[in-house]
C-alpha cells in the first residue's frame, strides 16, 4: 500500500527531523506512530500526504512514486485514495456541515443519492444527527473536529492519515471517534496511520509504532495482546 524508501527531510532551519526512513505499510493495516515532540511525526504525515516534499527518498502509494507526481496528478490520488484528519480542522466556514462532510464525494462526483445516504449515515455517526444544516461557527472545537473525522471517512478512501485526531474531545466522544475510525477501516479494507501522544489513544490501532532519530520501531498494541491471550 505505501513504501518509504530512505526519506529525509530537515526544517527550514536546517534541523534535521527525518534521516533515511523506510517503512512498508501493507494494504489492510493500521498503524499508530508516537514520539517525542519535535521528532517528526507530523512532519512525516505531511509528507506521506503530499502536503510537503521530502529531501531525499521516494514514496509509494500502490506502487507509485507520489513525489514525481505533477500537482494536477498527485491531487487527483489525494482525493480518491485518502482521507486526513489534521489538527487544524479546515472546515469551510461557508459550506453547512453536510455540505462540509460531503465535499469529497462530490469532488469525486459519486451518484448524489449516495452522497445522501453516506452524509446522513456519518452526521449520526459522529452524533451530530440533524445538524447538518447548521454552520461551523454554530459548533464548539470538538464538534468540528468530528465532522473533519466524518469528512476524511466519508469517500471510504484506501489510506486514512489522523494527525491527533482526538486532540479536542473529551474522553467518552474520544473514545467513540476512535471506535469509528477503527471500524471503518476495518471494513472497507483500509490502511490507516495514526499520529498521537497518547498511548491509550496509540492502542486502539493494530500496531504501535515508536518514532525516534533511528527510524520507527514497534511496540505490541493492545489488540495484539488481547489477541495472543486468546489464542
């Protein structure tokens, strides 16, 4: 699903976050990435999402090199194959929260009763059920911060990037969001990779990856552990 093949990347002031990583993320799997801050895990994120070039090193998606992609081309895959959930939310403040958490189907031009179907399914979702009429001023920082949840999942998409997608939540709704992106996933045979300085957080994906100066290391989630003791 995605290769990263000796990426490096420093800030512009010369800082350097990323030296030579490689990492396979196979089709299917999700992943958690943690570290200290500062290390690069947003950083990576962006890159990953096309948001920003590496220095050196190429990534892959299905086998295609993103950072040789000419911009028209590298947005047409970020709308079909991804969907992000980034710390600022990037919710239009003119568009009402269906028309916000529909915007990629319709960029993708699915069938409208579809776009229907799905934008209701994920207002209830995210328990935002008959506000979707509503405009974003009208909601608090968490509630914008599900309908980003709902619009990156909304297009099912093959590669689902959340940059500490629970940040503004308190735990339950968290903890609720967290099940949701799971479970999509899971059944539309999705990869995920999720950012977090939570470990709780970080456990609810299949695997939990460490990212320090050397690369990324895993460390066994939760769901590895419940699954070994049911063995």
């Amino acid at each position: 699903m995605l290769e990263l093949r000796h990426i490096g990347k420093a800030y512009a002031n010369g800082q350097r976050v990323l030296t030579d990583l490689s990492y396979t993320l196979g089709d299917k799997e999700y992943v958690s990435i943690m570290g200290e801050s500062g290390v690069g895990k947003s950083t990576l994120l962006n890159l990953i999402a096309g948001l920003d070039t590496p220095d050196s090193g190429e990534i892959l998606i299905d086998g295609i090199t993103i950072t040789s992609l000419d911009d028209d081309a590298a947005t047409r895959l970020r709308r079909k194959q991804f969907g992000f959930v980034f710390q600022a939310f990037h919710i239009l403040p003119y568009l009402t929260l269906r028309q916000n958490i529909a915007l990629p189907l319709l960029l993708n031009g699915a069938p409208r009763k579809l776009i229907e179907e799905r934008t209701t399914q994920m207002l209830g979702e995210i328990g935002l059920h008959g506000r979707g009429q509503n405009f974003p001023h009208q909601l608090s920082g968490g509630e914008l911060q599900r309908v980003a949840i709902a619009r990156a999942l909304i297009h099912r998409p093959k590669l689902i990037l959340a940059d500490e997608p629970t940040g503004n939540l308190d735990s339950d709704t968290a903890q609720q969001i967290l099940m949701l992106m799971r479970t999509e996933i899971k059944e539309n045979g999705a990869s995920g990779i999720l950012v977090t300085h939570s470990h709780a957080t970080a456990t609810t994906a299949d695997k939990v990856l460490v990212l320090t100066k050397n690369g990324l290391a895993p460390i066994e989630s939760a769901h590895t552990k419940d699954s070994h003791q049911r063995r």
